[in-house]
C-alpha cells in the first residue's frame, strides 16, 4: 500500500503492522458523523475548483457529505512504542501454502502479462505477483472504506498525537485532491470507490497519485482500470518500480555473515535499507558476503530484520532493487515478504503438473511498455 514513502511509493499501500493497540481490548469508537460545511473544507473545495475549472459549488456540496471516519484516525496512529518486531511471525502471515497457491493460480490465469511486463520493463514476475500476494491476496481485500471518507478524514481531522501530524496530513489533503482529479480522468465515483483506511485502491493498492503518475493500460482496452484488471495492475506495478530505480537484471538480494565486533555491526547496519556499502568494503570490516554478492557490482544495504527479543536477527543484504520495491513500502519487512513470496509462488509454478500455455500476447504499445518519468510518488 502506497503511502509511507520516500517516500512510500506506493505503496504502499499501509498494508502491515506488527503491533495491535495497547491494552487487552480496543476502545469502543464513536460512530462516523458527517463532516458539513467545515470551513477548511469548503476553502479547500474552492482553491481545487479553480485550479481545476470545476463547479465549486457542487465539490463544496460532494465533500460536505463526506463522513469522519473514527476507525481510519485509529488506524493511521503508529503502533505503540517499545512493540518487539518479529520477522518471522510477519513473514508466516504471507508466505504460507493458501496464499502461495492463490499465487500460483493467478500466475496461470495471467502467464502472458507477467511474460510481457518482464519483457517491457525487466520486472520479474515473481516480484510482480509478491507484491499483489502481500497487498491484497491477488484481488481479494482491497479495502472496505469509502475512500473519498477515508481520505477527508485524513486531510481533515488527522490525529494530532500522530508524531509526523503535519506532514502527513499535507500529504493526505494532495491525495484526496488526486482521487477527485482521477475520478473525473477515469469515470470513476470518489464518493462510492472502495479502498484501504488510508485510501488505497485497487489490486495493486496505488494511493490515488500514484494511480495518475504510474498506471498504464496494459490490457490495450483504453482505459487504466487498476480495479477490475489485474492486467492494467501487473503493468502498473512494473511501471512503477521501474520509475523508482529497478533495474532490469539485477538481483534483490544476498546473503552474509557478519562480524563478530558490535561497533563494526553497528556501522554496517547504520545506513538501514538505503544501499550504501560495497561488498569489498563490508569485506574489510569483517563480514562474509556470499559469493553472488561479492560479484555484484553495485552498492547494497545491510538489513536487520528482528525476530522478537529473545531470538537473534536475520541480516541480508539488499541491492538497488531491494530497495525499489521499499519505494512501494518504506519498510524492509515489506520489501523481504514479497520478494520471498514471489520467489515460493514461482518455486511453486515451475514444478506445478500440465501447467496450461498461455495463448501469444499482444506486442506491448509504445505507451503500454515505456516507463512514465520518475515522480515524487511518496509522502515525507
């Protein structure tokens, strides 16, 4: 889910937390009540309804009747501090038999678009179909909110104890103004789109300006449909790593042994998921890169994910790709369950029996396969 990025690309959708609210049970929650004619509102309609040469009078009458969502301003807190992150625990809930098989079982049904996405943007399928494994389980939960609530909530009423309130709801107030543009652009109704609590939508679980910046039409049917097409959703996805540096043959990842001395530890893990070391330099401070990551040529980060707080950590090295799939979610836990999801569903798909052929794809359009420019997809 698109919106942690950078900036979280794309995701960003926020599709993962590792801690539930303090205490044994959640504080019951106010029902949504509508937001009326809120004066910031009503500004915000008439400052987009001239830019955009809009009826202000009907935006300002569409937005009024929007709903404060309660459970989206819980949703949106950080989870408490001091919650012990376990990778493990997080990786079992995706990288498990019936979602592997539901993987399995889109990459069947959608064998020539992955091929041609490959082919266009040099995005491997398995790294494609990782991502629609963890964002919403190829199709099947992209979200029950109203994303046009969702996101006034956000722009509007935006929890102050929130430690990044600001920011972030700058950034909610540019994607709800998006969704109104995409729904004019695409036909679709911003009062009835269903999304994420943070308003993400669709397969692929854009947020609304990463739809405009990075969706393309893949199935050639003229429209950037990431709601009903998993084909627009497996171009788009391409399209967008693409856009936030993946580069064509490069792996994600590798292995290594690090060093016994804490402060070199330390230092090497410092840079967090930005690739910043060469292999010979994590060399000379002491650790063991595998063999693969010792010919790779470009930078890498030393990435700790923990395991709880009585197991050690799993460390791994990610590359320049590892990284832009972090630009889809800002997060090394993300980035690691889609790339081994992607990697057990393909596993899965080459030793599946009688797999069907997929009948010849469509050559790729020039406006289908060229990559859109690189955009600020993300939120601060």
């Amino acid at each position: 889910m698109q919106f942690c990025r950078r900036a979280l690309g794309l995701a960003v959708g926020l599709t993962w937390t590792l801690a539930t609210l303090a205490g044994p049970r959640a504080p019951r929650l106010p029902p949504p009540t509508p937001f009326g004619p809120q004066p910031a509102l009503l500004q915000f309609a008439d400052e987009l309804a001239q830019q955009e040469g809009w009826n202000a009078a009907a935006l300002r009458e569409q937005l009024s009747q929007t709903q404060r969502l309660p459970r989206v301003r819980q949703l949106i807190l950080p989870a408490a501090p001091g919650a012990a992150k376990d990778w493990a625990a997080y990786s079992n809930r995706f990288i498990e038999p019936k979602r592997i098989a539901a993987g399995v079982a889109f990459w069947q049904e959608n064998e020539a678009a992955l091929a041609r996405a490959e082919a266009a943007y040099g995005v491997p399928a398995d790294v494609i179909v990782g991502i629609l494994g963890v964002e919403t389980y190829y199709g099947r939960l992209t979200g029950g909110f109203k994303a046009l609530d969702a996101l006034v909530t956000l722009a509007f009423d935006f929890p102050a104890e929130h430690p990044r309130a600001v920011a972030r709801q700058s950034f909610f107030r540019a994607e709800l103004a998006d969704l109104l543009r995409l729904a004019r652009e695409s036909g679709l109704d911003a009062s009835q789109v269903l999304g994420s609590y943070a308003g993400a939508l669709g397969w692929p679980q854009f947020m609304p300006g990463s739809w405009r910046r990075h969706a393309v039409d893949f199935d050639g049917d003229g429209r950037r449909d990431l709601i009903n097409s998993p084909v627009d959703a497996i171009g788009s996805i391409a399209n967008f790593l693409v856009a936030h540096g993946w580069q064509r043959g490069m792996p994600s990842d590798f292995s290594i042994t690090l060093p016994r001395d804490r402060a070199q530890r330390e230092r090497m893990l410092k840079p967090d998921i930005e690739p910043t070391w060469r292999a010979a330099e994590l060399v000379a401070l002491g650790a063991k890169p595998s063999e693969a990551a010792l010919e790779h040529s470009g930078l890498v980060a030393v990435v700790r994910l923990q395991n709880g707080r009585h197991k050690p950590d799993t460390v791994r090295l990610g590359t320049e790709n590892f990284y832009a799939v972090t630009r889809y979610n800002n997060s090394a836990y993300y980035a690691f369950a889609v790339i081994d999801l992607g990697r057990a569903v393909r596993r899965a798909w080459v030793t599946t029996p009688a797999r069907p052929v997929a009948a010849p794809a469509p050559a790729a359009s020039a406006s289908q396969a060229a990559p859109a420019p690189a955009a600020a997809a993300s939120a601060p």
